[in-house]
C-alpha cells in the first residue's frame, strides 16, 4: 500500500514537473542563464549592459516575431538577413546626400525601407500561395536575389552620409529607453493583438494546424499566407531601417546570418516546426536568450567564431524538445 502511495506521488511529481517545463521552460532557461552570467562576471547585470542588450536585439527581434508567426503557419523564411540588407540599402541610398543618393527627407528613407520590406514579402507570400512552391525553396532564392540587388544598387560600396532625422530613430532614446526598443514594444504590442485578438491571429494557428481542414472550414488559405508574408515583410523593412539609421550606415553585407537568430529565437521561444503552436511572448524571449548569449559570450571574451557553434547547437536541442512534445521524439 505504501508502495503504490509513493510510486503515484512520484508520478504526480514527474508530471508536474513536465507541465511546469512545457508551459514555463524558456523563461526557467533565461533566468538560469542570467544567473549564471550574473556569477561569471560583473559588467553583466548593471543597467548599462541590459540596457545594451536590448538595443542589440530589437531589430533582430522584430524579425524573430515575423518569422516566428510564418513557422506557427507552416511556412518560414530564409531571405531575412538579405532583406536587412536590401532594406538599408534603399531605404539609405533615398536619405543619402553622399554619391547616389537622392537626399530626400528622412520620412521618405522609412517609407522606402518599410515599402522595400512589404514588396519582398509579397513576393514571396505569391510564390509560396499561388504557385505552391514550398517556402524553403521560394526563400533561399530571394535571398540570393535581395543580397545581388542590395549590391547592384550600392556598386558594392556602404552607404552613408545619412541626415540626423533618419539616424534619430535608431540611435537617440526617449529618456533612458533607445528608440529601436520603444519600437520594438510596439511591434511586439501590435502582433500579440493580431495573433490573440483578430481573425488573421486565429486563421495563422488553424492553417498551420490543418491546412486543409482549414480550407474545408472556409478560411481563405492562400490569403493568409500572403497576409502573413506581408506581415513579416514590413516588420523586417522597418527593423532594416532602423538598424541603418543606428549604424549611420548600410552596407550590402549587412544582415548576413540574421536568418539564424530570428529563426533559432522562434525555435528556442518554443514555436513548433509541426506548425500551430507559439506564443508572441515567449518568442521575445527567444531572442532575448539568444541576444543575452551573444552578449554574454562577448562579456567572457570567448571568440566569435563560437557563437555560431553554440547558436546551432541550441537550434538542434530546442528542435528535440519540440519533437519530445509533439510526440514524433
């Protein structure tokens, strides 16, 4: 009797446990890995580097949040760093009063960037929807036609000479807070709104739940998809922007393995690869995670090189555990 109280304790406990680490795991994993940066080194939990690290990531995480929203659909996108590059390219070259730039107000830099952001994105959520070419492949050729057209149109060259109207937004802060953070918010304020309170939220998780008992339910599938695209679009433009202005610069190598970060802040936010599952909250925290361990990294001196090796290694084993949860592990 004694025995079969015990083993159902234990059971009760091993479940509870598992509840605990499903609904909780990325932010019990944050603040074990704060903690542990905490002991290791001083400059790490002083106002300063937090907020440093916030400004790090708030571009990056606008795009983790776009893509984050195409995975729980079923889709994905490997043109974002291409894109970042593209979108700073245009959106500086239209600002720029250096050589081939057209030194037009900063207002119109953000409109060509956002624009630039929105037309990628279209043109992938086209392809993807109409044409029915999975997303893999649709996105890794746009990312190799973003990457030529961002050095076709700078002849290879960063630009710069960018007024201070247009740096403003990604260097300056509104108090203590940097701009790129505030405007993280309210990117991260205006998706959780769209995934938890509007119908295109509600069609995102039933499309990348059953695709096609979302089509027998009446849902516009192909509609969504391009929605969404257009979505992510606009949310990588304006991060694009933003980071062009807090460089002062943009250059046709800028961006290049974005794509991992966002991707491995959805994945390690707990969105699934099966689709239909993910939380705006919880990937904010992903990239957080992934931000605090680069910065974490650069504060301990390990080499650069590492960063990819352990951002890899993490994608792999948040991979693992979304295969332990859906049941396929």
């Amino acid at each position: 009797m004694a025995e079969n109280k015990k083993a159902n304790t234990d059971s009760l406990r091993n479940i509870l446990i598992k509840k605990l680490l499903g609904s909780h795991g990325i932010l019990i994993g944050f603040i074990i890995i704060v903690i542990l940066l905490t002991v290791s080194t001083p400059y790490f939990l002083t106002v300063p580097n937090i907020i440093n690290v916030l400004r790090q990531i708030s571009c990056i995480g606008m795009a983790t949040i776009g893509v984050g929203m195409l995975i729980i659909m079923g889709q994905n996108d490997l043109s974002i760093g291409s894109t970042f590059a593209l979108t700073g390219i245009l959106a500086g070259l239209t600002v720029s009063s250096g050589a081939g730039g057209y030194n037009l107000p900063p207002v119109m830099g953000y409109i060509a960037g956002v624009g630039t952001g929105v037309i990628v994105g279209a043109f992938n959520g086209l392809i993807v929807a109409k044409a029915r070419i999975p997303a893999f492949i649709v996105t890794m050729g746009t990312m190799s036609i973003c990457r030529g057209l961002a050095l076709i149109f700078a002849r290879g060259m960063p630009v710069g000479n960018f007024p201070e109207g247009f740096n403003y937004l990604g260097s300056a802060s509104l108090g203590p807070i940097p701009w790129p953070v505030v405007i993280f918010a309210l990117v991260i304020a205006l998706s959780y709104f769209i995934m938890e309170k509007r119908p295109l939220g509600r069609y995102i998780y039933a499309v990348g739940s059953n695709e096609e008992a979302g089509r027998a339910a009446g849902i516009n599938v192909d509609r969504v998809k391009i929605y969404a695209y257009l979505y992510h679009g606009a949310l990588v433009g304006l991060a694009g922007t933003v980071l062009a202005g807090r460089m002062k610069s943009a250059a046709p190598a800028l961006g290049v393995g974005y794509e991992l970060d966002a991707i491995a802040g959805a994945i390690i936010g707990g969105v699934s690869f099966t689709g239909g599952i993910g939380r705006i909250g919880d990937m904010v925290l992903g990239a957080l995670l992934i931000g605090v361990i680069n910065n974490g990294m650069d504060l301990l001196g390990v080499p650069a090189f590492y960063k990819q090796v352990v951002k890899g290694g993490i994608i792999i084993l948040a991979v693992l555990a979304d295969r332990k949860r859906s049941g396929r592990g």
